[in-house]
C-alpha cells in the first residue's frame, strides 16, 4: 500500500526514532513513492497444549527509482516481527538491492532463491496464505550473500540464476569446513508459461552440504481452481540417504488442501494440511487448518487473525 511522504514521516516521528523518515529514505527530487508494507499474524494452536503465538509476521520497505535511459534502481528490506512478544526474531527476511531494464536485473542481498520461487513457491500455498504447513520441499527459501541476475520479465519463458558467495566457514576450532570455495551455492529457476499452465524446472548445489536438489513444478488456474504437482530429486549427503518428495495442493472458494510425501531410502513418510480463510476485506482474513504429519506425528489445529498492510 502506497504511503505518502508526510504519512511516512509522521508515522517514523511518532513510532520510534529508530524508523528512519521518509525524507532520509527519499533523495531530493526523487518523486518515487515508498511502499511500506506488512503482514500481522497472531494465531492460536492447539497441539496438545494450547498456545497464542506467532504466525509469520513481517514488515518491509521496498521502491524503485527511475534512472533514465531505461534503467531504474530498486530495493527491499523485509523483516520478521513477533506479536508473540513485540520482538524481532534473528534472522531478517530480505535485504537485497539491484539494477533493472531492457537487459533484465540484478541484484545483491538476501533474497528469494530462484529454485524456491520456481519450483516451491507454486505448491506453497498454505505458506503464502499464512497457515502452517510441514511439507519438506521447495528449499531453500531464502539465501543470503548472494549475486543474482533475472531475465526480463512479460517474457514467455522467464528465468533467473543466483551465487551464494559465504567465502571461507570455519569451525569452532577455527579450521576452513570441507567443501567450501568462493561459489557456495548456485541456484537456477527456469519458468514456462502454457496458457493457464506454469511450468518450471529447478536447480540447486550447494557445495558446503554437498547436497544438489532438482526440481519439477506444474501450476495453474482452472476458473475458481488452483492446483500444482511438485517433485524434487535430492541427491544424498555423504552417508544419508536422500530423498524424492513430492506434494499436489489445490484451493478453491477460500479451501486449500495439500498431501506432501517424503520418500527416501530409510522411511516414507507423508503430510496432510486442510486450510480455510475468509476475507474480511481486501486486507483482513481469518484463518484456519488442520495439519498432520510423520515425522513428528503431531496433528495440530491453527487459528489466525491476519491484518495486511
């Protein structure tokens, strides 16, 4: 949601001195607006024990700022909140900031990696409502220290491939961890559009885990109905054995389902997450599901208030 100038301001003067103003925020001249955002989500879970925490919350700041000739500059920073105890959990959400036109972007900072929007993102739906789901696919989200590049969007077949340059770990003895090099990680996403139909394919090494993960995803709209199919193929860690997890989700009329398996050499175990959410208004939900799984064989019942911003 837009903010104006004097909006932004008033809200940073008032909050806390740490909020910087919209005018340290805006250079002189610039008439890019800033878009200040958030998501609010206190909910109840009943596990057992019954408990009011957390949902997810977030808030963020992000703009663009036109260059000429084309090209625009473009940030965002996102993150976590607690309503559980008005903290701010470690580990922020987004930081990255980038250069975009006719040539496509790019862009440094934590980020989204291309394999989680190409190959998670499509079946994360009870994540991007705001429900709790268990399924083990479609990681890593986020990564951090990372170079990235994104082909033009609008485009029929769209793509990007980032670098997760960490440099040297070391352990607690100060000794350099085996399988690190200057390129830690790379991630590619590969997206095709058919009609309703999104299809993507996915790529993921990651040199310090020694863990490479490939990926399928077939998403679309069908009138009122969302469904996706997700499969990965996880090559083994030295002395694990892997994995092949799949998930199919589907919502319609505010319902979404989704049955996730994790299928590797030792056990095979399954996910059930059932969800509903009523808007209230274009910013305002509740929120419900019910969410069983294997691996940690608890069912769990969640309630949210959501308020986004």
């Amino acid at each position: 949601m837009k903010k104006s100038l004097i909006a932004l301001a008033v809200a940073a003067t008032v909050a806390t001195p740490m909020v910087v103003s919209a005018a340290a925020l805006q250079p002189a001249g610039d008439k890019d607006a800033i878009d200040l955002y958030g998501s609010i989500r206190p909910q109840w879970v009943s596990s057992g024990d019954n408990v009011v925490t957390d949902g997810g919350s977030r808030f963020g700041v992000k703009g663009s700022h036109d260059l000429g000739n084309g090209l625009s500059s473009f940030y965002r920073i996102e993150q976590k909140v607690s309503t559980a105890n008005a903290d701010f959990p470690s580990g922020g959400r987004l930081a990255y900031a980038g250069l975009k036109g006719g040539f496509g972007a790019v862009a440094g900072g934590q980020q989204w990696t291309p394999y989680y929007s190409t190959i998670g993102s499509p079946s994360d739906i009870f994540a991007s409502n705001g429900l709790s789901n268990y399924n083990d696919t479609g990681g890593p989200f986020r990564a951090g220290n990372v170079l990235s590049y994104a082909l033009p969007s609008g485009m029929v077949v769209g793509g990007a491939i980032a670098a997760v340059i960490n440099g040297d770990i070391t352990d607690a003895d100060g000794n350099v961890a085996e399988n690190q090099d200057d390129l830690d990680a790379t991630s590619l996403g590969l997206t095709a559009n058919a009609g309703p139909v999104k299809i993507g394919l996915g790529l993921h090494d990651d040199s310090a885990s020694d863990r490479t993960r490939v990926g399928l995803s077939i998403a679309g709209n069908f009138g009122p109905v969302f469904a996706s199919f997700m499969v990965e193929d996880t090559d083994p860690k030295e002395g694990d054995g892997g994995s092949t997890p799949w998930a199919v989700t589907a919502q319609w009329m505010g319902i979404g389902l989704q049955y996730a398996d994790r299928d590797g050499a030792d056990e095979d175990e399954t996910a059930f997450t059932l969800g509903y959410q009523y808007k209230l208004s274009g910013t305002t939900r509740v929120q419900f599901s019910y969410e069983t799984n294997d691996w940690t064989d608890d069912d769990k019942f969640v309630a949210r208030y959501r308020v986004d911003f």
